[in-house]
C-alpha cells in the first residue's frame, strides 16, 4: 500500500461508516464498549480472594488484635497497642522481600487446616519485649541481629501466648489449633510455599511503650482454601448470631476445666462482736452453734457448699473425706442444710 490516508480522510471514511445504516452504527458502537470492558488480567499474580473475603479476614484479625493487645499488657505490665492496619493479597516472594533480612519469623502449623503460615515480628518490637521482661525500660534501640537462646526461649513463650488469641478469633470459622513450629530469623529459611504462591497479608501496627513496628500474619492460600467459603458475611453473621454452638460449648468447657477454684472445709460457725473477736487470745475456746462433735463438716467451691465430708490423715497430711453430695439431698434434709442461710 502506497498511499497514506491523511487524519481527515480517515474522519471523512469514519462518518461515511455510521451514516451507512443504523445496524452497522449500533455493532461499531457496541465493538467500541466490548473494547472498554477489557481488563488486564496477571497470571502472576491471579486475585484468589474476594473483596469480601478480605473484609471478613480483617474482621476476624481485628478481633485478633484486641486480645493480643490485652494479653501483652497484662505481661508485659506496659502499654501495648495492637491493630489491623491493612489486609492484601501478593506473592509468597513479595512477602518475603518486604521484610527485613534480621527479623523474627516463627512458622505456624494450622491445625486441622494443611500447611504452616508465618507470624513475623519486626526487630524493634522484638527487643522492646525482650528488655521489658528482662526488667528494663523497652526503650526503642535500633538492633539488627539473630537471637540468642535465651531471647529465643523468651520469644517462644510471647508466641504461644498470641497464638493462644489466634484460636479465639478464628472460633467462629474453624476450630483453629495454631502451633509454634520453630523460630527463623533469615527469611530465606522459611520458605513454606513456592515463591509465585499467592497469600493473604494481616499488617498489624504494633506500639509497645513509645516504639512502633509491625507483626505481619501471612497466610498462604492453600492453607487457607478449605474454609473460603466460609470467608463471607453472611456467614460470619450468621456464626455470630447463633450464639453458643456445640463447637463453641466445648472450647468453654476445656477452659473452665483449667480454672482455679478455692475448696473450703467448712467446721462451723458463730457471730460475735468486734470487742469478742478483738479480745481472742491463743488457747481460747469457742463454741460453736449447732455443731456437734460427730456432724460432718461442709466442703465449700468458692462460696457455695457442695459436699459433706469427715476430717482425717493421709500420711502426714490433714485431709478430708468426702461423705455425701449435697445435691443428693432430699426436699427436708436440703431445707436444714441451708436454714442456717447458706446460699445454694
């Protein structure tokens, strides 16, 4: 082709096309709009979570952030602040060189999902921690190396206690049981997926005292797809709003198995006045009210008597022997039991 259309033979060939016919009009206008729908699409780095999904993970990383907040302050005896400043989707390996080359990295098992996901804490909130419980002041200093022993010991125990507010916050999606698999420092030692793997990135902003840093949460897909479905709003609501499962049932029972209760044996007991109780001196005697010599003493949890018991040894030990439930009580023997004003 010799010849070169100018701009406005080529204007001139244009308006010759949409006059021609109102068909012919409407299939190049409706060519033009199929153009402008066309979205790039990057096989590197394919979109595997929905905008939803990623709001229901920062929903349940809030409620993450919270209770770490609590849990450290409390060991910590200082002002922690922890909270969700971003959730995003990117490779395995743009993770890895977002963070720095001295960092502490501990690889997570997600039991009973499949696979690790890694908690990464940046260096100036690690220190601050460790001089904190050693005593000092968690005065930010810049430090750039690997862990000792020691501080990896102190940083296990600081791990399992957040891993601990993991499986609070995943409660209404799965019965998470997050463990500690080891500690990295490099992280060209923690590669847990191939690099062009695609995972969900939880950047929690982290204030302890006056310094701030980050901890990155960083969830690999295949460990996370299992439960995607339940990614969602409606279920997360719904999960909400149904209160107290069977699931949720047991997680409370394993927890109150491991409270500490006082246990009381009870002889008797008899009102005096403060100048009687202020005049007690070693060898006194007091006579107790309606107690006699061969009654069975109440055993009290906390507060509340729940059983009768006989006083007696066990080696060089003082102990009591359990002699009856009080709930197996009859209607008369109950109404005696608690007319002293004993609360049941």
């Amino acid at each position: 082709m010799t010849d070169i259309l100018s701009q406005n033979e080529i204007d001139q060939l244009l308006t010759a096309f949409s006059s021609s016919g109102d068909v012919e009009s409407e299939e190049v206008s409706h060519h033009v709009s199929d153009q402008r729908k066309i979205k790039i699409y990057d096989f590197k780095r394919p979109d595997k979570f929905s905008k939803e999904q990623i709001r229901t993970v920062s929903i349940m990383h809030e409620t993450f952030a919270r209770l770490t907040t609590t849990s450290l302050s409390a060991q910590l005896r200082s002002l922690i602040h922890v909270h969700v400043a971003s959730v995003d989707q990117l490779t395995y390996e743009e993770f890895i060189r977002s963070i720095p080359n001295q960092t502490t990295i501990a690889v997570i098992n997600m039991d009973p999902l499949k696979g690790s996901a890694i908690l990464e804490i940046d260096p100036s909130v690690t220190f601050s921690i460790i001089e904190r419980l050693f005593g000092g002041k968690g005065e930010g200093t810049k430090i750039s190396r690997e862990l000792s022993d020691i501080e990896s010991s102190v940083m296990e125990g600081v791990i399992v206690r957040i891993l601990g507010n993991m499986r609070e916050a995943w409660s209404q999606v799965v019965d998470l049981r997050p463990r500690l698999g080891q500690i990295e420092t490099n992280p060209q030692f923690a590669q847990i997926v191939p690099p062009t793997e695609m995972v969900v990135l939880v950047t929690l902003e982290t204030k302890v005292g006056e310094v701030e840093g980050m901890m990155n949460f960083c969830i690999p897909y295949i460990t996370i797809e299992p439960i995607i479905g339940k990614l969602s709003a409606q279920y997360w609501y719904s999960s909400v709003r149904r209160g107290t499962t069977a699931e949720n049932l047991n997680i409370l029972r394993e927890r109150l198995a491991s409270v500490d209760v006082d246990i009381v044996a009870e002889i008797g007991k008899i009102n005096i006045t403060v100048r009687e109780a202020l005049a007690l001196a070693a060898g006194d005697v007091i006579r107790l009210q309606n107690v006699r010599i061969n009654d069975d003493m109440k055993l009290k949890l906390g507060n509340k008597p729940k059983f009768l018991c006989k006083p007696g040894l066990v080696g060089n030990k003082v102990a009591v022997q359990i002699t009856k439930k009080i709930e197996d009580f009859g209607k008369e023997e109950f109404e005696e039991l608690t007319a002293e004003g004993d609360e049941l």
